[in-house]
C-alpha cells in the first residue's frame, strides 16, 4: 500500500510540476488607492510547485516527480523554462533543472522532521530547497564558463538565472508553506 501510495503522489507532484511550469507567479497587493493590484514576478511556478510537492508528499514523490519531469523534458516535450530536448543538457539553466532533485530531497526530509511542520518550519524547508537549487545552478554555470563557451557572460548569466529570479522565488515560500499545511490536511497527511 505505502508503494503504491508513492506512486500516486509522484504522478500528483509530476503533473503539478508541468503546469507549474507553464504558470507565472504572481502577488496580490494593494495599490495607493486601496484597490487590488496583480503583479506579475520574473518567474514561474517551476522551483515552487516542486517543493510544494516536495514538502506535501514527502521526499521520495518529490525525487520521483523530478526525475520523471528531466526525463519528459530531455527526451519528450520542450517542458522546461527556456524549452527542451537532449540540446539542453548544455544550456546554462540545466543546472537548476538538476538542482530540482536534491532540492526536492532536501526541503521533503526536512518537512517531515518534528517542529518543523508548522508554518515557519515549512518556510524554512522550501528556502533550503530553494537555495539547494540555485547552489547546483551556480556550480554548473562556474563548469559551463570553464568548458563551454555560453551565449552570455559569466556575470549576466549569473545575474539572469540567480539575482534576478530568486528574491521572486523568496517571495513564493511562505505561500509554498501556507499551501503545504491546507493540502496536509485535505489529504490527512501527518
């Protein structure tokens, strides 16, 4: 039961990560006249829904879900950020892409450790995943300059994947703990 179980919620974090991808992020604020503003942030539900899984489904459903979102997205269907296919293993972004599997493990195992179930607990967990993710993307951008010849500078690339995305991807975390305990508790997760 517990294995099949795993598979259901892998399959549930893979779809949810598909069309995370394909949705920008944005916040609801109130503008200077009291009315309700969307603004759009530089970036997609990507990173987010997969440590939303993640931090909901534990560990393994998140590991599982990455592997088979690499997977579709290398050999199957253009589903990444900036597209897909095998071409993709030598673009910049392919380290966040990879960064998803150990971020996912991270921020999961963490979620399920007593006192960090809460709020705070599963805030912290999705920015460790967070960072966990941007540090594999910053590694193989430091191999990438060192082997390829990127299209941009180290220091745009840098910029473009880490600087300009992340505080965005911040922003999400504690929407990503809030989400976390309501499905907990319609799923009767513990």
């Amino acid at each position: 039961m517990k294995s099949i179980n795993l598979w259901i919620s892998s399959l549930a974090s893979l779809l949810v990560l598909l069309v995370g991808t394909m949705i920008p992020s944005a916040i609801l604020v109130i503008s200077a006249d009291l009315s309700p503003k969307i603004l759009t942030l530089p970036t997609t539900w990507q990173a987010s829904s997969l440590l939303l899984c993640a931090l909901t489904c534990g560990p393994r459903a998140g590991v599982i879900s990455s592997i088979a979102y690499i997977t579709i997205g290398l050999f199957f269907m253009p589903v990444f950020h900036e597209g897909g296919g095998i071409d993709y293993l030598a673009n910049p972004g392919f380290g966040y892409i990879t960064g998803l599997i150990p971020a996912a493990w991270i921020s999961g195992r963490l979620a399920r450790q007593e006192g960090l179930k809460d709020f705070m607990g599963l805030t912290a967990s999705a920015i460790l995943g967070l960072i966990t993710l941007h540090i594999f993307g910053l590694v193989n951008l430091v191999i990438g300059s060192l082997i390829y010849s990127w299209p941009n500078n180290f220091y745009e690339l840098i910029y473009s994947y880490s600087i300009y995305p992340l505080p965005a991807q911040l922003l999400l975390c504690p929407a990503i703990g809030i989400l976390t305990i309501i499905l907990r508790n319609l799923l009767l997760i513990e």
